[in-house]
C-alpha cells in the first residue's frame, strides 16, 4: 500500500477527529430503522390493511403489550387513552391510540394500532377540533378534501422547519400526529382514514408509510355535519 | 462458520437484529464519513440514517463470505452522499419519520469546538471541488475511514489499480490548486505531526 500518497492527502486535506452521537442519539436512530425494517417487512407480506390492523395484537406479544402499557400510564398521565379494550389481563390495557393535549395547545395522538376509529373521533371533536377518524377504512365520501401544503422532506431540513405553519403533521416519533388546532381556519376540519391507491399517488394528504398497519393518512377537509359531525 | 460469517448470513437473510448490530458497530463510522463529506452534523445523521435503509434493500448482494461489512456500508455511504436527493425520494416516507436532534444545552468549550470544526470542514470541502466524483470516493474511504485500497476496492466496486490511480490523481490535482511544489520532504514540522496523527487516526 503506497502511504505517501495518503499520508499526502491526509495533510493537504485535514479534517476534525471523529466524534460521537449525542447521549441517546445513536439509539433514537437505530430504534427509528428497526421500525422501518418492520414496517417493510409487513408491507411486503402483502396483508390488507384491515387484515394487518387485525393481525397486529397478535403480532406484539403479551410481553410488549405490558411494556407499553406501563410507557403510556409514566409518560402520559395526562391523556385520554382509547378504551376500546375492557379490562381483561394484560393485553386489555394496551391502547390503540393515546390523545395528549399539550402546554402550548397542540394535541398529540400516539398510534399502536389503527383501531376505535368513533373512539378517537369521539376525543377529537370533545377537544374542539372537527374531524372525521374512519381508519382503518377509507375516507368518508362525504368529506371535501381541501389542498394543504405538503411538507417535502429534503436534506438538511429539520422535522420542525418542514412541517412549519402547517395544521396537522406527523412527528414527532414514528407514529405520533400532532393537531395544531391554533393553526386551522375557521370551517376547516381533519381527516384521518386509510388511503386508497389512488390517494397515496397523489399528495392532497400527508401518508406516512402507505399501506403499514400503523399509518393513517391525514388530510384537511371542509368542516360539515355529514363530514366532521359540525 | 465463524462470527462474521453468521452475520453476513442474517444480514442477507434480512434479520432485523443482524442489521441491529451493523448499527451498533458501523453508525459512529458511516456518520463521521458524512460528517466530512457534508460538512454538517444534522445531514450526516440523515445520511446515516439512508445508508441503513439502502443497505436493508440491497442486502441480497451481501455475499456468504468474507470479513467485515464496513467497506459495503461505507461503499453505500459515499452513494447517499453523492446523491442524497435520490435516496430521500425513495424513503421520503421513512424519513419524515425519523426522530428529531433532542435540543441540548451547548457548553462554551464544546460550541467552540463544533464551529472549528465545521469552519475547518467548509475549508476541506472547498478543497474536494477540485476533485473527480470518483477520486473524491477514494479519499473519502482511504484518507478519512481508514479502508486499504482492497477494501475501498471492494466498497466502490472497482478495481485496486483504478483506487490507487485515483488516489495518486487526487494528490496531483490537490498539489496543483494549493501551488504546492511537491515531496513529503518540504513539508513543515507542523504539518507532518498532523500527517502522522492522521495516518494514525485511521488505523484500527
């Protein structure tokens, strides 16, 4: 191996010692691609959505359910979370969904799965915000959809710089969506469903991974009764 | 079947754990990589992030045998750098779901070290233009992530004579812009501590 070149190179171009992540960092981003490893995993599996949506208490052990459980009662004390399942062992207390309202007014639903659909659109209108929730199924047709900024992702962006001024975004974990209920005009309500193939060519919603069990589509829809219940 | 061996195995059979480990052992290396090639933490934590994400696609053309995966990813790595856009396309979807920098607390000492450094990388950078795509490849594996020229080979693929070739034209081209005369011999004392203290630096 010829040394002078390097070395050579080396000198004429210096460059900092390497440094390390941030305590926790390295983890965050790892915990981040094992989850779109599974994510890939059930999409190439080839289940339907309702079908994935069913099959996924199956999937998490009654090992995972209670690691959850715990997460939600220490981390969201203050939080509605989906009542779906009676209390029956330790399964029964994993929620599909959590709704947190936050310090500076924003709501943050947490999903684990795409379930209780009325539940969740039950909380969201009783928090005051118009909205239509019929994951894992698609949109309701009496919906109009009304045309949002799309947040494009592209290097060197921060999540918050990309999802600026809009009213509904995913983040700030894999499966969380916040409602910035400050941020949506009078008369405009949101929409959450299971997208068609359609949709997902298309970019008048926000689609997280299109066809996981985990990722509803989020849209902004004209506030009506038929829609949005006002 | 040794270590190594077993984990090429996984890896191309596309158990996630396998990739668990790639992680662990490679992210600090594939991140300092674009940490030079981008000049910016927060891009070559991305670019990290993509380089996994292709490597969890191309994972077939991990090969049984041979020793480690660092060379693959880092071959990978170079790629994402060079096209970023293409890669966030693909994953665009998996991207916007990557957890955000915690914001922490800067310590002065620390803060001042950061804007050297990048102050430092703008310089290194500027110097890079002069340079081919593909030499810039080389320089990347073999000057800063310490590859030999088999593994950068290997990384790229190419062959080792094009490797060496490239290396030597990257001196050339860089001794040119800089007006440098030429040999190692007239360089001062300063210099070629930190010559050595880089050649070190890449020895594993």
């Amino acid at each position: 191996m010829n040394d002078s070149d390097i070395s050579d190179l080396a000198r004429m171009l210096p460059v900092p010692d390497a440094r390390d992540f941030q305590a926790g960092r390295q983890q965050a981003l790892k915990e981040h691609l094992m989850t779109e490893f599974r994510i890939a995993e059930d999409y190439r599996a080839g289940l339907s959505p309702v079908r994935r949506a069913r099959l996924r208490p199956q999937i998490m052990g009654a090992a995972a359910a209670a690691a959850v459980a715990v997460a939600v009662g220490v981390a969201l004390p203050a939080s509605h979370p989906s009542a779906s399942h009676p209390a029956r062992g330790p399964a029964a207390k994993l929620a599909a969904w959590t709704v947190t309202r936050q310090a500076d007014g924003n709501i943050q639903v947490t999903f684990r799965e795409l379930r209780d659909a009325a539940g969740l659109q039950r909380v969201l209108r009783a928090d005051g915000v118009p909205a239509s929730v019929t994951f894992p199924r698609p949109e309701n047709p009496a919906c109009q959809n009304l045309p949002m900024r799309h947040p494009h992702w592209r290097p060197g962006l921060t999540h918050a710089q990309a999802q600026r001024g809009s009213p509904v975004y995913f983040g700030p974990g894999p499966y969380a969506l916040i409602i910035r209920p400050a941020a949506l005009p009078p008369g405009v309500g949101v929409t959450l469903f299971y997208p068609t193939a359609a949709q997902i060519r298309t970019f008048h919603h926000y689609h997280q991974h299109p066809g996981s069990p985990l990722s509803p589509s989020v849209g902004l829809v004209k506030a009506s009764p038929q829609c949005t219940g006002s | 079947m040794n270590m190594e061996q077993s984990l090429r195995a996984r890896v191309r059979h596309g158990d996630p754990d396998a990739f668990g480990t790639l992680f662990d052992e490679h992210s600090r290396a594939v991140c300092n990589l674009a940490f030079r090639l981008t000049g910016n933490w927060t891009s070559a934590e991305e670019v990290t992030s993509l380089t996994f994400l292709e490597a969890w696609r191309l994972r077939a053309e991990v090969e049984l045998t041979g020793e480690s995966l660092r060379p693959w990813l880092m071959g990978i790595a170079v790629n994402v750098c060079r096209n970023t856009s293409r890669a966030a396309r693909r994953y665009r979807a998996a991207m916007a779901r990557l957890p955000q920098a915690p914001v922490v607390p800067d310590f002065a000492d620390e803060l001042a070290e950061r804007i050297d450094d990048t102050a430092q990388l703008a310089k290194v950078r500027l110097a890079l233009r002069e340079l081919r795509p593909g030499e810039r490849d080389v320089v990347a594996l073999c000057v800063w992530s310490g590859l030999d020229y088999a593994a950068a080979a290997q990384a790229l693929g190419i062959s080792i004579g094009t490797v060496r070739s490239r290396l030597s034209r990257a001196r050339s081209r860089l001794r040119k812009s800089i007006g440098e005369p030429g040999a190692a011999s007239e360089q001062v004392e300063g210099s070629r501590e930190n010559a050595a203290r880089q050649v070190q630096g890449r020895i594993r």
